[in-house]
C-alpha cells in the first residue's frame, strides 16, 4: 500500500529552536510539495520540487524555512530558528507525473512552537 | 491579482439531496484545476483535475466541471459518509499554485 510518510507526526518544540520534518515520498513520483494549513489562512503551498529540483519556493518565509531533496526518497523542510507563529499542520504529497496531475498526501506533521 | 473563491463557506444538506459547490478562479492561464477532499485530521485527499473548459469527470456520486471562469462539483443523492471540507486549487501558467478556502460540506442522515 504506497503512501506518503511523515515524520513525527507531532512535533512540541521552543521558539528559537530547530525544526526539521522529513518526508517519504510514494516510490516513483517525482514531484514533491511541502504545504501548511492553518485555521486562519487554510492550506497554503510552501514549495515543490520536480525531479528534485524546486519549481517554486515563492510561498515560504526565506530567512528561517529551509526545503531539500537529498535524495529521491527524502524531502525535508527545516525551520531555523522556529517562532510560535509557525504553529500549524505541516504536509508533505507528491505525485507521479508532474505539478499539472494528482497528488497523495501524507498525513502531517503537526507543530507547536511554544 | 491571480485568486480563487470557492462557495459556500459551509453547506448543510440531508442525505439524498444533491447540489453543488462553486470554485470560480482568475489566473493567468491555467494549466489544471483540482479538487480535494479533506476529513478532520487527515491530509486533503486528490479527488480531480481538470485541465480545459467544457471538461468533466465523475466518481461515484461527485461530478467535477469546468469553464473558463470557475469549476462546479456535483454531489448527487449524498450520503453522511461524503461530509468533508472539499478544496479547490488551480496552477497557472508559471507553474504557481492557488488555493480555494474550502467549502465544509454536512450531509446529515
């Protein structure tokens, strides 16, 4: 059953600290999204990747958000150093064919920064 | 400025009555238009994509369509099991993404 790994799955850290979420993404897709979603502004797109390449990081915060792709089966996002206001559920998809086609999530990361 | 709307907020039908959400968007040209579902506490779930107006594509009870200013998704007899918060996304032609609000659809038995 292939999906989309997310690690941890909760997250409780202090401001100031370094956050750093990982995510597997579903063997052969070669397209990866790093998205936050929030009760007040919903779900907003950080960064994409093609073929480990970013498309577009335009929609992260660039002095403390850090997106990479090590490797074909690893994404991480990075957040140095974390501020409260970064609290929200941090998901990761990707997708098979490109940014134009479907794409399965993971199930999230949800980070509290106290 | 590229946006897109989607409406209601929120829906509140009883099961087996069908109707509609809206996802109406301005984008400078759009290379595909998505909907998603999302349950409480889980990633939001790829349901279509659709990529040129006059285009449709249907699942089970939800029929997703597009012209050249919004997108409608159909939701035929519903049944409690389809309550969900259903999210519209476009890309454009600079390969950037826009979300929708979403629209909490409760489909009450």
């Amino acid at each position: 059953d292939a999906r989309v790994t997310q690690t941890p799955r909760d997250k409780v850290t202090e401001m100031g600290q370094e956050v750093t979420m990982r995510c597997q993404p579903i063997l052969g897709h070669n397209t990866v999204f790093w998205y936050r979603q929030t009760m007040m502004q919903g779900l907003e797109l950080l960064a994409y990747f093609r073929n480990r390449a970013p498309l577009d990081d335009s929609g992260m915060p660039k002095d403390r958000f850090s997106a990479e792709m090590p490797d074909a089966t690893l994404a991480t996002l990075k957040i140095q150093p974390s501020e409260p206001r970064d609290s929200a559920v941090y998901f990761c998809a990707s997708g098979p064919l490109g940014p134009n086609t479907e794409a399965f999530f993971g199930q999230g990361t949800r980070l509290t920064v106290v | 400025e590229d946006q897109v709307t989607q409406s209601p907020e929120a829906l509140r039908l009883q099961e087996g009555e069908s109707s509609s959400l809206n996802c109406s968007y301005t984008v400078s040209g759009l290379r595909g238009l998505f909907w998603y579902r999302q349950d409480p506490g889980k990633g939001p779930e790829f349901l279509f994509t659709l990529y040129s107006a006059g285009e449709e594509k249907e699942k089970e009870r939800l029929k997703a369509t597009l012209t050249k200013k919004e997108s409608f998704l159909h939701i035929t007899a519903p049944k409690p099991e389809d309550s969900a918060t259903y999210l519209c996304a476009v890309l454009d032609n600079f390969n950037k993404f826009y979300f929708g609000s979403g629209t909490k659809l409760n489909v009450k038995p």
